[in-house]
C-alpha cells in the first residue's frame, strides 16, 4: 500500500467486469477507497472479497439517465472529496447495423457515451473545486479505425474521443487530469464472445491484451494525464493511420480477413476451444 494515496477515493464504472477487476485490484493495492458501480450486485460482492480495503456499491443502470443522474449525487453526498473517476463500462453487440435492432442504437449510445458524460458533468465540478483530480476513460481501438460490423459501437466510441479531446483542454488548467485508454482487443468475456458468435476477425490481428495491461494504462492515466494512451502503443500507430486513411482497411480487407480469422482461430485454441465449430460472420 502506498501511503501517498491513503483516504484517495477513486470512483470505477462497470466495475464487475474483467477490466473493471483488474483496475479495481491495481487501484485497491495502492490504498485507493473504491466506489464500485454496476448493474449487478453479485459480481461487486464476488470482487469485494478480493480487495483489502471495503468498496461502497452503487448499483444502477447506465442506460438510465435518471438512475446515472441520482447515484452520481448519491456519491457526492457520501464522499466530500473525490479523487478519481474511471468510466470503464462498456458494451458492444456485434452485427451488420442493418440487422440489428433499434434499441441497439440507444444501448450503444448510452452505455458506451452518455452515461460517462452524465458522470463527468456532474463529478468533474467537485474535482475542479479541488483543483485536483483525475478523470479516465477506457474508450477503445474502435473510437480510431471503425470496423465493419461494429458501426454503433464505433460511433459512439468515436464520439467519447472527441469530447475527451476537447474536455482535456478546457480542465488542463484547472488540476484535473482528462485521459483517455485505447485498447486493442483485450481478453474479456465480451471478446470470447465475439469470437463465437460473428465478431469481426479484425480483432485479433495482433496479439490479444491482458486486462491487466488496459489497468496499468490507467495508472498512468490518473499519475500523468496523458491524453490518450493506447494499449499495445503500435497498434495506436496503425490505428491512426488508417483514421487518416479510412479507405485503406478495405483495400487491405481480404488480407486483414485473412489474418485476423488466423489469430481468432489462434486464440481459440490456446483456450482449449475448437475454432472450426464457430464460423465468424468475415465481411
């Protein structure tokens, strides 16, 4: 424990899920107090027991601006002093956009932008009048190369981008710290899913990230207020020349394809999974 960030309270979104584990265990070790929030209790209580310090639970849904509005002037209220604020919970569905139903597009809006955004106007005011603070996002690879088959999720992780660049300039002078985390793929029991039922193959194109790597990313988020760190830091590269290029992934798709079925096939295997009994939708 580090006695430098004892009585630190860090706030944490989607806290039940593997990233969320992994940030909670990092944050927990170096004495932070942890408000853990998510929509399922059982999954809080499950990673509770791993922790040295007692979390507080915040139980709610991210697709509810309501209950997003009331629990975040719950935390408020509970806590005079606010150090850290992650918003880790994601959410993607997989699918042609045109196959997809109409309620994807407010799940994937809500959960993967406004309700971060609802967190941050209404925590971020305390922090500015501590003049200090962190804010971190875990946005993705997909806010910077949009892939087929993924256009909801990559619009709204699109969107998290832009205000985190702007947001990170309007607090830069206030001592709060506006960062943002771009993994690649990384293994979560979303990924394995995708990789059973349709996922784009482009998601293992290279080596498949730890959750502990995107928590050691937040780290350095909370310490350093980088802007945007990626995670691997060559896939942010490749990431970004393609957004300057879109049209290059499609003139690479048939390799890329190629590749990435390689890898998912790879991956599978390593998990003691047949690949050849699960046939990714490769468009």
């Amino acid at each position: 424990m580090n006695p430098s960030f004892l009585n630190k309270v860090a706030i944490l979104t989607g806290a039940g899920g593997g990233i969320g584990e992994a940030i909670a265990l990092r944050l927990d070790a170096l004495g932070y107090k942890l408000l853990l929030c998510d929509i399922q209790k059982q999954k809080l209580e499950i990673l509770s027991a791993k922790l040295k310090t007692k979390p507080d639970f915040y139980i709610f849904d991210l697709t509810d601006p309501e209950q997003v509005e009331v629990n975040a002037k719950k935390i408020l209220n509970d806590h005079p002093k606010i150090d850290v604020l992650v918003n880790n919970a994601g959410y993607a569905k997989e699918g042609a956009f045109l196959s997809l139903d109409i309620s994807e597009i407010y799940r994937h809006f809500e959960i993967n932008l406004l309700s971060g955004l609802r967190l941050m106007h209404t925590i971020a005011p305390r922090m500015v009048e501590q003049r200090e603070g962190a804010i971190v996002c875990i946005v993705s690879m997909g806010a910077i190369t949009a892939l087929a088959d993924s256009a909801l999720y990559s619009s709204a992780k699109f969107g998290l981008r832009g205000f985190l660049t702007a947001f990170h300039e309007e607090l830069k002078k206030t001592g709060v710290k506006v960062s943002g985390v771009y993994p690649a793929a990384v293994d979560t029991p979303m990924l394995l899913h995708e990789a059973m039922h349709g996922g784009s193959v482009l998601n293992w194109l290279s080596d498949v990230q730890s959750p502990d790597a995107v928590a050691k990313a937040v780290l350095k988020g909370i310490q350093k207020g980088t802007m945007e760190i990626y995670v691997p830091y060559g896939e942010g590269l490749l990431a970004r020349v393609t957004a300057v290029f879109p049209w290059f992934v499609g003139f690479l798709s048939p390799i890329l394809l190629w590749l990435g079925e390689r890898g998912r096939r790879k991956w599978l295997k390593a998990k003691g999974i047949d690949p050849i009994s699960f046939s990714p939708i490769a468009k």
